[in-house]
C-alpha cells in the first residue's frame, strides 16, 4: 500500500464521520421530535392560553389565545405521537408559565 492511498482513505474516513456527526447534530428539535421520537420542552409566554397545537411536516404549529384577566390556571400540555409500530413515538410537554 502506497501513501497516496492510505491518505485518500484517511481523508474519505474523516469525510465520512465528519458528514455524519452534522448530519445528526444539525437536526432541529422539531425533526428530532417528529422523526426520531425524541422528547422536547415548548414553553408558552405567560400571557398565552394554548388552545390547539398541530404538525405540518417538519412545522409545528401553535395557536394559542391571550390570557383572560383574573384567569391564573397554568397548565402543562403532552403532545405525544404514537407511531404504527412504537417505534419512534415522539413527545413534546408544553408549559404555560
């Protein structure tokens, strides 16, 4: 084995594992969430009430409403998938402050 080819594959190697460390450490909380069944904390402004949460692919959407005067209930959402199989269920805990 020459030096040329064992730099080339020295080089291929780093490529390789530096490709994928980003690819799966640029992974945003949604995609992990959605896509991987990971787990992750949304917190809503305390002048929020949420009303309905939903997915639109990698997009989570939030409607929440203002807070009525006097109303000081704070609750804690689960919004959990569950998969076909239980594979990748995902969960997000939403807390209102």
């Amino acid at each position: 084995m020459n030096k040329n080819s064992t730099v080339v594959r020295l080089f291929i190697f780093t490529f390789t594992i530096v490709s994928i460390l980003s690819a799966l450490t640029s992974c945003t909380d949604n995609a992990r969430v959605r896509y991987a069944g990971g787990r992750a904390v949304l917190e809503i402004a305390s002048d929020r009430k949420l009303v309905n949460i939903t997915w639109k692919e990698e997009d989570l959407w939030i409607l929440t409403k203002a807070r009525q005067e006097g109303d000081t209930v704070k609750d804690t959402y689960f919004f959990s998938e569950k998969s076909s199989y239980g594979l990748k269920d995902g969960e997000y805990t939403i807390i209102e402050k």
